[in-house]
C-alpha cells in the first residue's frame, strides 16, 4: 500500500490512536464524514489481531444481537451505540467496502472465511477515504491544549483537533494491545476498572484434572459462591452465581470450551474480589431431575454381578466415570451388587454436580478480550469523554465486553463507527457528508 500517505502533517482534525478492528473503523468513518485523519498504529501494520478472531475465520457479527450479550459498568450506553450500529450497520458498512458477508447458524462471516480478507478490505478502505497512516507510532502522551498535542516516543509531535483513543485492553498484549491505553485515559482524568482476562480457560485444583485431560463432553458448568464443602449433595447451601451449556473441554489444568469461556469474565471479577469459586459440570442438564432418575433407576434394576465399571459402561465416556466412581469411594473392579445402592447412586449424582475447585486462569496472553476498561459512565452516548472535550473512546478500551460469537467485533465495529463519526460532525464548520451513501 505505498500509495497510502504516510508523511505526516503538522495537524489534523482527527488522529486515531490504536489500528485494531475499532481504530480502523473510526479512521474510516472519520474520513468519510469529511475529517483530516491520520491513524497511528504502534506496530509495522495495522489490524494485526483481526487475523487471529473466529480460529482465522473472522466472525465479524451475530444476527442475534441483545444487550444481555454484553457486560458493562454503563449498560445503557453500550445498549444505545449497538442500538445505532447493529448487526445490519455492520453488514451495510463492510458491503461498501467490497466485503461479501454470509450467515451460519446466525453466525457472520465472510464469504471466503478468511480473516486476511477482512483485513484487506479495511486496509483499502482507509487508502480509498485518504486516510494518513502513521505505523510504528507509539503514543506516549496526550496534551490537552485547547486541541490536542499528541507525543510519540520517538519525539514527533502532531496537533489533532479531536483524538480517538481506540488503542484495545490487555488481552493478547503479543499483538499490541499491553495496557498502555488505559495509562493515556487515565492522565486525561479517567477511571479504569481493573481489567481481567476474559474468554479464557480456567484453572482447577484437583487431582483429578490430569486424569480427565483430553476429554470432550456436552453439559453444563454452573458457578457456585459461598459453598460448604463438607456437603456436596446439598445444593440448597450453595448459592448459584452464573451457568452456561455447551461443550466443555477438561484439561491438565482444569476447564475450557466455549461455556467456560462464556463464565471466565465473571469468574475473574469475583476471584480479584477474594470470593472462592466452585465449578459443578452436569453432563446430563438434557434431563429433567425426574426423568434422570428414572434412567437411574431402571439401571439399578438391572443391575447383576458384574463389576462397578461395567455397571456404569455407556453412561459417559469412560475417564469421567472412572473419576465418579473414584470420588464415590468405589473401586472399578468391584462387584457392583456389593458396592450398595447408596454408593451407586452417588455416582449418578457426581456425573450432575462434579465438582471443581476454581483457582485462576490463563493469562493476558490467552485471554480473547477484558473484562475492565476505562469506566462506561465516564463517556456520553457518542462515546465522547465527560472528563476530557474533544476526546473520544471505542473498542476494547472501554469496559464493554461480550460472549463469543462475534459480539466483541460487533463492539468494536459499532463503538468506532460512532466515535468516527461523531469526533469528525463535532468539529465546527466541518459537518459531516456522507460520501456515496456509505454509512
């Protein structure tokens, strides 16, 4: 792209800070509303972590888009930008910039399922709207001055009339993202909501946990607070924080798969709080609780002289039930019909409520997103700030953060946008012309 301008000018009306999927956004919707743009970008090129969303597919977006998909100290803002820029805008912005878009199971992606194409288009796109791209710019400092004076690390210095922070958290720091934007909003008076990993796997103490790595099951993981450990079967004593179904994957270290990574987010909030956290996986939440013991008690019925293994074969696969089995205080090779009906059924009741105890989690370096950010009550409902004028903030800076699925690009898709947007119209004497009906 050596056509692109990249000798920069003394001033701009808007710099965006951050080249990730919501820094190209509000370059792009800047230009188009008539604003000078100059993205700075700290790496060689931007748009470095768009590569690594939906395993290289890119899921861009979800036709089933509510508020309840996302977590915010400000839900009410959050809910207005998406309200504005939802799943259609988004579909509306990428065809003009060339991108076909398919749908599967409500899912969004491209049509050649490669994040590379994402990429590409919205590398053109800020080309095509004249956008000055300044790579290898590390902000180090920004100085309100009745317009800004941005500071790189290298000694430049640029003049921007409106600044977009939209330089992404903590997760994955390998592509840039290490935490500096907080610093930049907190010296212009911001709050930041201590982040934590979010969409990560985590870690569990139990012995166990090596035994059942590898496996691969269906069910659901509840979280529970507050638990006495001394009464497994007593659920009514343990408080019920969160729940997600789908299937979970047990590793060496504990517990992963997509309802896990759903629950990470909450989970590392409430583990920075001091709570001790206990997970339960029920591998049969298909069954209501009178037709699971039916089935238990069928099995029971038809129970003979065979060995406690060969009672429990076919339930699940065969490494969780030896752990049941285990935790039941049984032996596999014993005869089952010795083993004694209280003994088996706390087996059934262990392939419902096996139990984990919740230490951590991966890391940073692991995590897909943060849960945290610069605080949601700190800007108005065009993202722009309340304790600095004339600064705007979008993407995974701010604390919003949503399940998988393609809701965190949809956040960063609609947050830039409208901080684009609304940093270019703000400027006097430069309202906004939407060129060629693009939105």
């Amino acid at each position: 792209m050596t056509s692109w301008k990249t000798i920069p000018a003394d001033r701009y009306d808007v710099a965006v800070v951050g080249g990730g999927a919501a820094g190209m956004t509000a370059a792009i919707a800047a230009a188009r509303s008539g604003a000078e743009t100059v993205l700075l970008e700290r790496g060689e090129r931007p748009g470095k972590k768009i590569l690594m969303t939906g395993n290289g597919k890119c899921n861009l977006g979800n036709l089933d888009l509510k508020p309840s998909d996302y977590h915010s100290d400000n839900m009410a803002v959050a809910t207005s930008v998406l309200e504005r820029f939802g799943t259609e805008e988004t579909i509306a912005f990428f065809a003009s910039l060339g991108l076909m878009v398919k749908e599967r199971r409500g899912y969004l992606y491209p049509v050649s399922e490669q994040a590379a194409t994402v990429l590409d288009v919205l590398r053109y796109g800020l080309e095509r709207e004249g956008v000055t791209l300044l790579p290898q710019a590390m902000v180090r400092r920004l100085i309100p001055a009745g317009e800004y004076i941005v500071c790189l690390d290298d000694g430049r210095r640029l003049r921007a009339r409106r600044v977009i922070l939209a330089c992404g958290g903590q997760a994955a720091p390998r592509t840039g993202s290490d935490g500096n934007g907080y610093e930049l909003a907190r010296t212009l008076g911001h709050r930041i909501v201590t982040p934590v990993p979010s969409l990560v796997q985590l870690h569990c103490g139990e012995k166990y946990c090596k035994a059942l790595a590898g496996v691969r099951a269906e069910g659901t993981v509840r979280v529970y607070a507050e638990y006495r450990e001394t009464e497994l079967r007593d659920t009514e004593l343990q408080k019920t924080e969160f729940q997600e179904t789908g299937e979970i994957q047990l590793t060496e270290f504990g517990i992963s798969g997509i309802p896990v990574f759903q629950l990470s987010g909450s989970v590392n909030r409430l583990l920075a709080q001091g709570r001790k956290l206990r997970a339960e996986l029920d591998f049969f939440s298909r069954y209501d609780t009178d037709t699971y013991e039916e089935l238990c008690r069928l099995r029971l019925k038809r129970m003979g002289r065979e060995s406690v293994e060969t009672f429990f074969t076919g339930m699940l696969h065969k490494k969780i039930m030896g752990v049941c089995i285990r935790l039941a205080g049984l032996s596999p090779e014993q005869e089952a019909a010795s083993a004694g009906e209280d003994r088996l059924r706390q087996v059934f009741f262990l392939c419902r409520h096996l139990p984990f105890t919740i230490t951590g989690s991966h890391s940073f370096d692991s995590a897909q997103v943060c849960r945290g950010g610069v605080s949601m009550g700190e800007v108005d409902g065009q993202l722009q700030s309340l304790r600095s004028p004339g600064l705007y903030l979008a993407g995974e800076l701010l604390h919003v953060d949503g399940r998988c699925g393609g809701y965190n690009l949809q956040w960063a898709w609609a947050s830039g946008h409208t901080a684009g947007m609304a940093a270019a119209e703000s400027i006097p004497r430069r309202a906004a012309t939407t060129a060629n009906g693009h939105p």
